[in-house]
C-alpha cells in the first residue's frame, strides 16, 4: 500500500469561503438561455472593472475519442445563443476528429472570482458556413493567417517551420482580405443538459440543472424542466 504523499505548496489545502450570491428557485427561468447569457454578461462586465475575470468566455471542452477515452481541452464560446454555445477551431484538430467519430461534447465555463460555473452537455453539430465565415472575417488579420498556417494538433519540428509559413502565408496574401481557409470551422453543443453552479458558503452551494423534455431550444421554456440538485 503506498503512503499518502504529504501536499506540497502547489497542493496544499486552502480553505477559501465561496461566498456567492447564491442562485434561489426565483432567479432561475424556465429555459437556461437568459440565465447563462446573464451570468456571461456579467462575468465580461466584472472583468472590464475590476479586472479578476480573466478570458471570461474560456470554455472547457470534453470529447471522447472512437476508443471511449475521454479528452478535454480550453478554447474561447465564441457564440452563445438559443441555438447553443459554440466555439472555432480547425477541423483537422484533434477534437474535431473525435467530434466527427463521436458527435458528444460536454463544456464548463467557470468564474471563481464570482463563484459561479455553468455545464453543458449535448451533441456536436457543426457550426453554418455563414457563421463560420462571419466570425473569421472579423478576426485579427494575424490570426487569419496563423488559421492557414497551423495544421492543429499535428507534429512540427520546432517554431522556426511555423513562422516561415506565417511569413509566406502574408505574402501571399498582401493586399487582399485573408479569406477563412476550407478547413476551419466551428462546433456547437446542441445542449440536453444544462447547470448552472453557484458557491456558497459551508459548500452548501446552490445548484440548478435544465433536462430537456421537447424539441425546443435553450431560450424555449416548454423545452426544459428544471430542477435543484444537492450541492
Ligand atoms: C485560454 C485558451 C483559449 C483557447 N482558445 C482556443 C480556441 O478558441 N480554438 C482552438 O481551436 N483552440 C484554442 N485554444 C487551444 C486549445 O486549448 C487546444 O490546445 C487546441 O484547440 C488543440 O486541441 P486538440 O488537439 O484537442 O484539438 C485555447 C487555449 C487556451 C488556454
């Protein structure tokens, strides 16, 4: 039997009260989209003032591969409407192999500072062409290019291969709008669960979560039945 390996400082146990606002059967709606929206709203609004919500639309994403093992990483909610949150990525990623072998996708976005987190489970679709290429149009020129340039989750012999692309991927553009390459896209989680987290104190938290009981979407209140669970 192996001893119980004494906490070192990255693990040592703190003790900080989650003082939340806390989340009662009055504030929550009967679909989750205004409820989450808000919570989004503020998180962003929070930021900008005092400045200890850092990357407040930071998203965790779960995916499992053909295999059945599970796999997560962080990306940006890049939308978040009734039809889902969703994000943009390239989908020759890895995740977005899972995705096409197992269209299931779960998501956490979580705020310490305010205490709060919200979960998502659901299926994967695709995001629309129209979208897609909304979104890219309004990035950063760089970040266009660097959406040619990176063959997500592949191999690559050290920087310098990455940045000479970069350098060529600009020229060949230069003078022209940097169009959203074929293989760049996005994913939507079409949610049949939905929480919402609240911290509170004594970790007698508050929690909510919305099962869907119809065909509807998030902002559509005969689509959901809500119920609180034990912290
Ligand atoms: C704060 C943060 C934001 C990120 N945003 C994105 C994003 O919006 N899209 C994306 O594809 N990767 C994003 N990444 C990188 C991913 O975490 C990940 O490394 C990448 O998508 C490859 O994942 P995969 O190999 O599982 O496909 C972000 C990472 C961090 C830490």
């Amino acid at each position: 039997m192996s001893t119980p390996a004494e906490p070192t400082s990255a693990t040592a146990v703190q003790r900080l009260d989650y003082a939340g606002e806390g989340l009662t059967e009055a504030d929550v709606p009967a679909a989750p989209l205004p409820l989450i929206t808000a919570w989004l709203e503020a998180a962003v609004a929070r930021e900008a003032e005092r400045g200890d919500v850092p990357e407040p639309h930071a998203i965790a994403v779960a995916t499992v591969d053909a295999d059945g093992r599970p796999d997560v990483r962080t990306v940006l909610m890049r939308f978040l409407d009734a039809a889902g949150p969703g994000f943009v990525t390239s989908l020759e990623s890895t995740k977005s192999r899972q995705l096409e072998a197992v269209p299931a996708l779960a998501a956490t976005l979580t705020w310490p500072a305010m205490f709060r987190a919200v979960r998502f489970r659901g299926r994967a679709e695709p995001v629309g062409e129209q979208e897609v290429d909304a979104y890219f149009a309004q990035r950063p020129r760089g970040s266009q290019i660097s959406a040619w340039v990176s063959r997500q989750s592949q191999p690559v012999d050290g920087r310098a291969p990455l940045e000479r692309a970069w350098a060529e991927v600009e020229e060949r553009f230069a003078g022209r709008d940097v169009p959203r390459p074929p293989l760049w896209g996005g994913w939507r989680i079409v949610c049949d669960e939905v929480e919402a987290w609240a911290g509170r104190s004594n970790r007698l938290h508050d929690r909510f979560r919305w099962t869907r009981i119809g065909a509807g979407d998030l902002a559509d209140p005969s689509a959901w039945s809500v119920q609180r669970l034990q912290p």
